[in-house]
C-alpha cells in the first residue's frame, strides 16, 4: 500500500493498525518508513509468539493479533492467509484494501495504484491484475 501510495487509505477502514515490530524491521526502511510516523499506525512488541511454521513478521503478525483479540489482518503471504484463516482472523491483502478504497471513493483508479506498485517493485501477475480491475469496476 505503501508502494502504491495509499497507505493513508487504512485509516478510514481502522481506527488503528497494529504493526508487530519484525513487520516494521522487515517491511519499514527507507522511504516507507515514513509510513509508520501515520497517527494510525502503531508498532507494538508481541508477548507471545505463536509457534507458526512461516516468517517471523507472519508469525508475529498473526500471533498479534490474537494475542489484542483483532479480527482483521493484512498480509499478502499465502502462507500466512491461510494460517490467519485457520486462526479465526479475516486475511485482507493490499488488493482487497485497494478495491475497498476504490468502493469507498478514497481512491479513482486502481489500475493508476497498481501501475505505481509495479514500479516501485511489486510483482502483480497479469491475471490478478485484471481481477482486481474487474473487481473495482474498471475493466469492461
């Protein structure tokens, strides 16, 4: 989201976002690191870190919000989606809050979003390119 620009766009979904300190080690350098001086965005150590077979920002990101009872988490780790489903979280990944934020208003293009990830480095295959065209009412 970050990549893409619309990072803000969380906050009018979430009051706040709870980021697990490996998140902002692995995720938070450079210029994203910009991202988390958001009001929002909150880094928060992790007291328990479930015992998850994936990264250690998966884990701890999954392990958090368990631990502060949140149902939603964001992450594009296919892994990490279906250890969060198995969890009883609700996985949304970049694409979803990006159709949310088309929905909502708060964004006009998601192809315009989706081009400035691509680049800036992220890899959006072809096929969930147009998806998420399709999805946010942009592909006829």
């Amino acid at each position: 989201l970050q990549k893409g620009g619309i990072i803000d766009c969380l906050s009018y979904f979430f009051e706040s976002v709870y980021i697990p300190q490996a998140v902002e080690q692995e995720c938070f350098k450079g210029e994203a690191k910009k991202a988390i001086q958001k009001s929002f965005i909150k880094v928060v150590s992790v007291k328990h870190t479930l015992p998850l077979g994936m990264g250690k920002g998966e884990r701890e990101a999954i392990s958090l919000a368990v631990e502060l009872g949140i149902n939603d988490i964001i992450t594009d780790d296919d892994k990490a989606i279906k250890v969060a489903s198995k969890n009883g979280l609700l996985p949304l990944t970049a694409f979803d809050i990006i159709i949310m934020a088309k929905k909502k208003g708060l964004i006009t293009s998601a192809k315009t979003v989706m081009q400035q990830m691509i680049k800036q480095g992220e890899g959006i295959k072809e096929e969930r390119f147009k998806s998420i065209l399709e999805k946010a009412g942009e592909l006829s």
